[in-house]
C-alpha cells in the first residue's frame, strides 16, 4: 500500500499546532457567564414579633414579647406516644414518599445539567448490503466523461456489494458565555427548592399528625367526663326518686333530672364519632388501615392531658432559615434568574470542537486495515442569524418569569409574617380564656357544692342545684375544650414559625 503523504498523528498534531492560540484564547473567554448573577434577598423581620402585630394590643402576651432561644419542636411536648407516632409517620407517610421522590428527581436532574459539560463520545458500526441506482445523481460524472464503455461502467457500479462502517465520534462545546454553567446553576437551585418542598411536605404532615392527635385526646377526655357525669347523673337521679317516694320532693324534680341525664347520655355519640375520625386521620397519615391502631391511641388510664410545653419562638430573624416556604421561593427565584443566562447565552455563537475516527471498506476483506481508516477533526460554528426573534422573545419570557419569582417570593414572605401573628394572636386569646376558665370552674363547683348542700337541707328547691351542676358540668366540658386548643395553637404557631431546628430523616 503506497505511504500517505500525511499521517493521522501528523496532521492533527499540525492542527493542534495551528489552532493552538485561538482555543486558548477561546478557553479564556469562556470564563465568563452571561445573564444577571443571583443575589439572594434578605427578608425583612421585625426586631421582636409585637412590632407587626393586628388587632388589639391585649393579645400581646408578655411571654411572646420577651421571647428567644430555641424554637418549640416536637418532642417538647413531652408524648410518648406522639413521638413514636410521628417517627412512623416519616417512614412510612405517602404524601412525604412522594416528596422525597420528587427530590430523588431534582438531583438525577442536576446530574444531566452537569454532564453537558464535559465531551460527548460515541460509537457507531454498520454493515449493510446495498445497490445504487443506474440513472441517479452518481452517473453524472460517467455521463460527463462520455466513455465509451459506459454501460459496463455503470453496471459494475450499480452492481449490489457490502458495506462496513465502525469507528466513534467525540464532542465538546467550549462554554463560551456560560450556558452550561447557568444552566447547571439552575438545576441546583431546583434541586434546593425540591428539597425545601420535602420539608414543607415533612412540616405539614407533622403539623397534621400533632392537631389530629390532640384532637383525639381532647375527645377522650370528653368522653371520660361524659361517662363520669351520666354515672353522676344517674345516681343523683336515684336519689332524687327515693326523696320522691318518700314525700320529700316532687315528680317535677324526678323529671327535670331524668331529663338532664338522657342531655348528657345524648352528648356520647358525638363525641364517640370525633374520636373514631381523629384517630382514622391519625391512621391515613401512617399509611394504615382504618382501627389498625386502636390499642396504640386508646385513651391514657389517668385521663390526664400532657403538660403543655412554655412558648420559645425564638428570634424574629431566624424565621426565614426555618420557614421551608421561604427557602423553597428563594430557591425558585435563584432557578428563574440562572435561566435567563441560559437564554442569553443562546444569543450567541457556540463552538463546538469535534473529531472521529473510523474504518469503512466495501467488502469484508479489506475491513479494518490501515487503508479503509477515516477520520476528521476540527472546530464547527453555529451562529444565529435570524429565527423571527425567537430567542429574543426566550430571554424577555425569562426575565417576566425572573420577576414573577420575585413577586410570588415576597408575597410568602409577607404571608408567613401574617400566619405567625395569626398564630401567636389565637396562642394569647387562648391562654386568656383558659385562665378564665379555670376560675369559672372552681366557682361553678363551689356554687354546685352549696347547692346541693342546701338542697339536702331543705333549704331550696331542685332546681337551683340542677341549673348549678348543669353550670359545672359545662365549665368542665369548656376547661377540657380550651386545653386541648391551647396544644392545638402551639402545634399551629410551631408550623407556622416554621418547626424546630431538628434533624430531616426522610432522605430518598
């Protein structure tokens, strides 16, 4: 086989050679990235959380004035049973799995945004038996030259053979203005955003599961004190006969007391079906089965509440690090902002260095000697010129996205400042009316006790004793109310100040 005059290594080193400068020179300007740079906003906080503050100034409890330190998590409640219930909610949560998926998503898409930034190789092989056609475009030349054997040329050229390809292909685009770059920018502030949603799922769902929880401890407790006051009642009204039988009273006081034990045994079903659907939204939030729990979330022996937990907000400037709503708009603002680099950047020319290097032969034989080898390398130019100011229009689309961000951004700002004053206004009024409560409890008990003493004695009819036990039995049920509020509003001020600082174990 006669020697080439130019070998592969040769001349490719000799383009090297050449082109040297220029892709240096190119490596240089690809150090810079186009589109504006992100600028992550600081949210405005007040100095302490009485200075944005609706309505009156008397549900500004000196507890949330004066408050710092640590915010409230969880665990402070100090439930055993709700802690266990809320370590299997994160395992086992649908809702949250979905989240952690989308997650999972996010970064197997930053990975892809990453991988475009290093070369492309490929490779390729074909084999293929093929014919030409005797009156297409490759007789031309034969017609040209007028042979006078062109009939047998033809037909050795028409005549069917093999064709065998292989080889492989590589190629790399010089980041010029920073395409690529912003582009993988963008994919991880997605991937931030993706991962402040699983947060915000994490925080609902334990938010969720908390309310739901005392809500059914709530209606336990209520049911306890139903049962109790019905056996109160029932008693009271066999005293009420035996005085009755004996001349020391009336029928009409037999029956104002039968009537106010059938109100109190006609409280038990409610308050029975609010058990039965708190304790089924405990269930759906676990993944189980409707009564899948049923020993799990029986009432306590005691019937006691837990002791709620003292209020620790914490600071006013650190909300913005809890809030996942806040981090995951951020994030998104951070994403719309890196794309309209991307779609600047498209304005421009891109430069694409690339190179194969193969073996092609007609017929078998021949197939991968040094002679069949083919190769190119070099640099290709793509430059718009004119697409109807599609691009154009690509990077004004960005920036009105870029500004939407920004707008959807301070509005959940403003929207969590307004959810933590909710929520600390509901915490205070609740906290007044509990103190209220109490007293009115113990009154309504001395009243009853007086009553019913002066009632025994002769000393005033049924009726003032009967209007003074419904009057107790009421401050009961209104006490018990107001407790299980008083949990239900930390639970909602702790969700709305965005949970505690604790560890996040939903991982995908």
């Amino acid at each position: 086989m006669k020697n080439p005059q130019c070998s592969s290594s040769s001349c490719s080193s000799s383009f090297v050679f050449r082109c040297g400068p220029l892709l240096a020179a190119l490596m240089l300007v690809g150090g810079c990235a186009v589109g504006p740079d992100f600028k992550a906003p600081t949210p405005e906080a007040p100095a302490d959380f009485s200075a944005w503050h609706g309505g009156s100034a008397e549900l500004l409890d000196a507890q949330v004035r004066d408050a710092a330190g640590t915010p409230l998590g969880w665990s402070a409640f100090g439930d055993a049973v709700l802690d266990a219930l809320m370590a299997k909610a994160l395992a086992a949560n649908r809702d949250l799995q979905t989240a952690a998926l989308r997650f999972a998503q996010s970064r197997v898409r930053r990975r892809q945004a990453d991988a475009e930034r290093g070369p492309q190789l490929n490779a390729s092989a074909a084999a293929a038996r093929q014919r030409q056609s005797e009156v297409g475009s490759a007789t031309r030349l034969i017609d040209a030259l007028n042979p006078s054997n062109r009939e047998q040329l033809i037909g050795a050229l028409s005549e069917p053979h093999n064709l065998y390809q292989a080889g492989f292909d590589a190629s790399w685009e010089i980041d010029l203005w920073g395409r690529v770059r912003r582009a993988i920018e963008a994919a991880d502030a997605e991937a931030a955003a993706s991962q402040a949603m699983l947060a915000q799922v994490q925080l609902a769902v334990q938010s969720e599961l908390a309310r739901n929880y005392f809500e059914l401890r709530t209606a336990q407790r209520q049911l306890r004190i139903a049962r109790a006051d019905i056996a109160a009642g029932e008693e009271t009204l066999s005293l009420v006969r035996a005085r009755a039988d004996g001349g020391l009273t009336t029928d009409l006081d037999v029956r104002r007391q039968a009537a106010q034990a059938a109100d109190l045994r006609a409280r038990l079903p409610q308050l029975l079906a609010q058990e039965a659907q708190a304790s089924n939204q405990i269930t759906l939030l676990l993944g189980e089965q409707p009564g899948a729990m049923q020993a799990q979330l029986a009432a306590p022996a005691d019937g006691s509440a837990s002791a709620l937990p003292d209020l620790s907000p914490g600071l006013p400037s650190e909300v913005a690090l809890r809030r996942p709503d806040i981090r995951r708009a951020q994030a998104q603002l951070h994403a719309a902002t890196s794309r309209i680099g991307v779609a600047v950047a498209d304005l421009y020319p891109r430069i694409t260095l690339g190179a194969n290097f193969g073996f092609e032969s007609v017929g078998s034989r021949s197939f991968g000697e040094w002679g069949s080898r083919q190769w190119s390398i070099g640099p290709s130019l793509q430059l718009p010129i004119f697409d109807g100011s599609r691009r154009r229009g690509t990077v004004t689309l960005r920036e009105l996205q870029q500004q939407e961000a920004a707008v959807a951004y301070q509005q959940t700002v403003l929207k969590a400042w307004h959810e933590i004053d909710d929520a600390l206004s509901a915490y205070a009024a609740e906290r007044q009316r509990h103190e209220q409560l109490a007293d009115k409890e113990r009154q309504s008990r001395d009243a009853w006790e007086l009553a019913r003493v002066r009632y025994e004695h002769g000393l005033t009819d049924f009726l003032v004793q009967l209007d003074a036990q419904r009057t107790l039995l009421q401050a009961q049920r209104d006490q018990v109310d107001s407790v299980g509020r008083l949990a239900m509003d930390l639970v909602m001020l702790t969700k709305a100040l965005g949970g505690a600082a604790e560890p996040n174990p939903a991982r995908p």
